[in-house]
C-alpha cells in the first residue's frame, strides 16, 4: 500500500510539473495572432507612401510608417482574378489554372489547389474566417468563409465596411480570425447599357455617400507617368481614379480606427497591397511596371519595425507568410516564402529577380513572361507576330489618343505602338526608364544584359512548371475559346 501511495504521488507531482511549465509556456508565449489582409481593386503606387503628389493619403501612409514598405512588390498577374488566385494559394497562375478571369466561364483554380487555400488552411487551423467585398476566384464555393459581408457594390461604403469588419471583430471573441476586406475602390465602373470594353464609356466614381468631401480637379497633375497622355478627357478620367484613391485611403482608416478599438492592435498582422495597378492601357492588364507593380505593406507585432525594405517582393509570399505567422502548414508547396526575413533585417538576403506574367483578361489569349532584378527588366511575348494583344482595358482612351498627330514620332507613341503589337522580347532599363518607354532588346550594347535576363526568365519558367514551355499549351486554351463561343452561338 506504502509502494502504491509513492507511486500515486510520484505521478501527482510530475503532472503538477507539466501543468506548470504549460502555464509557464502560455503565459510566455503569445497568442496566435489575427490576420487582416486589406486589398484595394487596380490600385498602383498613386499613394502618398511612394512618392505621389497628386493627392494625399495620410491614414495608408501612417500604415506604412507602422510597419515594413516594400518599396518594389509586383502581383503574379495583373488581372482580379489571377492576382487574387496567387494571393489565396502562393502559386502563380499558370501553376493555379486560374489563368484569366472568373467570368471567362473555364478558368478556375486547379481541383487539387481548391482545399489549399487561405481561408480553408485556416479554418483547419482553428481560425474565424471572413470576407468583405468581392471574391472573384474561381470556384467560389469551394472558399470556407465563416462570414460574408457584402459584395463589390457594398465595398464602396467605407462606412459599411468598417461596421460590418467591427462586428466580424466582435463576435470572434477569444478565437482567432483571418479577415479579407476586399476594396472596389479604384476600380472603374461601366455605365448600364455599354459594352464590356466600350472606349471612353467607363468612368470612376468622384464620391459615394459623401465620400470623399473635397475633390481632385482634371489639371496638367492628372496625368499617369506610365503613359504620359494628356488631353482634357484623360485629364478628367484620372482625376476620377485619385479620387476614388482618396475614398479608399479614408475607408482603411475606419478599418484600422475599428481593429483598434477592439483592443486587436497587438495581435494582428496586417497586410495591405493593390490587387494590381490602373485600368489604364499600359496599366492594368499588362507586363509593364504601372501594371504589376503594387503598394505593399506589412506590419506584423513583434517582428517588423518601421522600415522601408528593397527587397523585391510579389503577392504570391503572402500565403506563406501568413502560415508562418500563425503557425498553420498546409501539403501544398508555394512558389513564393515567408517574408520574415525581410520583415525582421532590411539587409537580409532575398531574391535576385521578380517575375510576373500575363494570360488573358478579356479575349484575345496573348500570355507574356516578365523578369526584373535591381535595374533590367524583360518581358516575352510568347505569340508575338501570331496574335495581338487588345489595346484598351477598362474602356480607355489612352492607345486611341495616342494616335493622334501631335504624338507621331514621340516616345509615347512608340510605346504605344509597342503595347498593341509588342516584340517577341522588350528590354528596358528601370534606372533610366522607369515606366519603359525605350525598349533596349536586340541592341548590341546591351546584349550581354538580356542574354542573362533571358536565362533567368527560362529558369524560372522551368522552376515553377510553367505548362506555356509546351507550345501546344496555347492551342488548348484557344480551342476552349472557340468551343465557349460555338456554345453560346448555338
């Protein structure tokens, strides 16, 4: 009986011991923590963070002096549903399957992708998860939101928004939550009644409810360096986008006045990015910088300092540091990586070159690769002198008025001139030219550049499994084109 009551206390002591380094270990090690991951539609570097003059944008700039800037971040493609289809499972598209957008009828994420997703991964995990705004990946329902708060219409209240994220906050009580707040803002709307891509039909739209109060006139301002087009129409289209900027900028101060005082500050990383750049020609829609180059910030307590960080950067690192953070894991491997490291020391070692690509956003199929490091960038046309691209997004006038006469024989035109029936290869340096209106590929002096260049774009391409190394690739993607209109025919 002596034996069995030594024993019996043994134990009791050595769980007493457990019990106490577990209190110990969860009173010292912190919480998992929340996730808001805020992303605008078409917003490009027009913020006050990264040097635009145009407007101010006091409530994103004071998020980036919280946390890290990444002063050079590109999205994997600049189209909605592509981008975000990289966000959600850190692959580039052409790995995802979803290759343009949803409302192409066939593009979707590829079957075994569609469990491994950021809301679903979370989920797992024990997460709240919820969603504001628009999804637009494909398909929807394989997404597991616990909530939805509204579609691309109800994202333009910035009011509405910040309640309904409020009372997402609130009814998560003690359980951790991923929340996704989509902003419509500043994308372009088309008018009842027009076509899809009708030129000079889609407009922005100057206030919502009030919003904002003051307004951002046309003037020798509004004037978008990526195109450098200036006419009393254009003028007046992107004023309309600053000031839908300026909307956006006052909705995420709601958003975070709401984080705060839920007392969620502390424990809640908070990623902020464009879902890619203007509905402009030459913006949004293409391989150039006004297109995939995006705002990029992070501020995650207890790792980052306020800091900005050159370290090249691209949407698909966003699930794997998401997953770092909170400790999730997920079978599938990414393309991109935690971004940590550079989260935590500007100087630490990173990638030497950023890719990004395009497929299709609006007929017709015209896929490009593009590479940049530091100071080159390349982009290819995988069917150059076999199709075109189309010159207009969101109804623009910028390739149309670049025809004009008093353009002939300018580098803008030239650019122009190369959007619409782009070389096999364009090469340009971003040192000298930023926004890529000289196109330096198949000159001698620069032959060595785009000989290396090159080489890094083929091997990336093999690196991620990119299906467009099989010619015939095209071919199938074009025969679901023709078989979609032979069906809606019938």
């Amino acid at each position: 009986m002596k034996f069995v009551t030594t024993i019996i206390t043994a134990i009791t002591l050595m769980l007493s011991a457990a019990c106490t380094a577990e209190l110990r270990r969860s009173e010292t090690s912190p919480a998992r923590p929340n996730v808001l991951f805020i992303t605008s539609d078409d917003l490009g570097l027009q913020l006050g963070c990264y040097g635009d003059t145009v407007i101010e944008t006091p409530q994103i700039d004071a998020l980036a002096a919280s946390g890290v800037q990444f002063d050079v971040a590109y999205v994997a493609q600049a189209s909605c549903s592509p981008s975000r289809s990289a966000m959600f499972t850190g692959l580039y598209p052409h790995a995802n399957g979803q290759y343009g957008l949803t409302a192409g009828g066939f593009f979707a994420l590829h079957p075994h992708l569609q469990d491994a997703t950021i809301p679903n991964i979370l989920k797992r995990a024990g997460y709240r998860t919820g969603i504001i705004g628009k999804l637009h990946v494909a398909p929807g329902n394989s997404f597991k939101f616990d909530y939805h708060g509204g579609n691309h219409i109800d994202a333009l209240d910035m009011k509405l928004v910040a309640e309904r994220a409020s009372k997402f906050m609130a009814q998560s009580g003690d359980q951790p939550f991923f929340l996704m707040v989509n902003y419509t803002d500043p994308h372009a709307y088309r008018p009842r009644g027009t076509k899809s891509n009708t030129i000079g039909d889609w407009s922005f739209r100057d206030r919502v409810k009030g919003i904002p109060e003051t307004l951002v006139e046309p003037s020798e301002k509004t004037i978008l360096p990526f195109q450098r087009i200036d006419s009393p129409e254009q003028r007046k289209r992107v004023a309309g986008y600053y000031n839908s900027v300026k909307r956006l900028d006052i909705g995420v101060g709601l958003l975070l006045e709401a984080l705060t005082r839920h007392g969620y500050d502390d424990n809640t990383l908070v990623i902020f990015i464009g879902d890619h750049g203007p509905p402009f020609d030459r913006g949004k829609a293409s391989s150039y910088e006004g297109s995939l180059r995006i705002p990029f910030l992070v501020r995650w307590p207890g790792v980052t300092k306020p800091m900005r960080s050159s370290a090249m950067v691209s949407t698909v690192d966003i699930l794997p540091t998401i997953l770092d953070a909170t400790g999730a894991t997920s079978d599938v491997a990414t393309h991109g990586r935690s971004l940590r490291p550079v989260l935590e020391n500007a100087d630490a070692p990173w990638r030497e070159y950023l890719a990004g690509e395009d497929h299709v956003h609006g007929p017709p199929w015209y896929p490009q690769r593009a590479i940049r490091d530091a100071r080159y960038k390349l982009i290819h046309s995988l069917l150059a002198g076999k199709a075109r691209p189309t010159p207009f997004v969101d109804g623009d006038i910028g390739y149309v008025t670049s025809r004009e006469e008093r353009y002939a024989g300018t580098p803008v035109r030239a650019a122009f001139d190369t959007y619409f029936d782009p070389p096999e290869f364009e090469l340009y340096d971003l040192e000298k030219d930023p926004w890529e209106f000289h196109n330096l590929a198949g000159k001698a002096e620069y032959a060595e550049v785009e000989k290396r260049m090159k080489a890094a774009l083929k091997a990336w391409r093999h690196e991620t499994d990119d299906p467009a190394l099989d010619p015939s690739f095209h071919d199938q993607i074009k025969q679901q084109f023709a078989d979609r209109t032979r069906r809606r025919k019938k």
